[in-house]
C-alpha cells in the first residue's frame, strides 16, 4: 500500500506540473490583452496568480510525499532481507550454507 500511496502521489504531482504551463500561459494572455482602461485586469491577474501558486504548492507536496513513502517502502525491504540473511547466519550450518 506504500508503493501504491507514493506512486499516486508522484502521479498527481506529474498532473500538477502538466497544468503549469497552461495557467502561465492564460496569464500572459491577461497581460497581453489587457487595454489601458480595463478594471478587470488586475482581479483576472490575481486569479491566475492563485491558480498558478496552487498547482506549484501543491506539485510540491506531492512530490516530497510521494518520494518519501517511496523512500521508506523501499528502506524497510532492504532492512526485511538484511535481517533474513543474518538470521539465515546466525542459524545455518557451514554446510548447509556451502551447499547452496
């Protein structure tokens, strides 16, 4: 269920990242666009700047979560098998061990 938690995370924040350039992209049409009497422009431009804040905190937090659970799921097989193989020390015979 880590790999899966973490894998998804990465996922959405790949979603996140894709929708970034669209949301600069609109921005710079607002600016692009704008007449010199429009009132409108700045309430437009803070929308966007909101969205675009939004989908990089939130690419952020995804990717940091996801790598962590990564991270982790992968630190505890390596611990899972490092234990076995001591075990496997502590208990085998030499012989047995040579058979293998």
């Amino acid at each position: 269920p880590t790999i899966l938690a973490g894998s998804l995370l990465l996922l959405f924040a790949t979603l996140a990242e894709l929708g970034v350039p669209s949301v600069a992209g609109a921005l710079l049409d607002i600016y692009t666009n704008a007449s010199a009497g429009d009132e409108q422009v700045g309430s437009r431009v803070d929308r966007a700047l909101l969205r675009l804040m939004g989908l990089i905190a939130g690419m952020s937090a995804c990717k940091h979560a996801g790598e962590y659970l990564l991270k982790s799921a992968g630190e505890r097989a390596v611990v899972e098998v490092r234990s076995r193989l001591f075990l496997c020390q502590l208990t085998c015979s030499v012989q047995s061990l040579e058979e293998q």
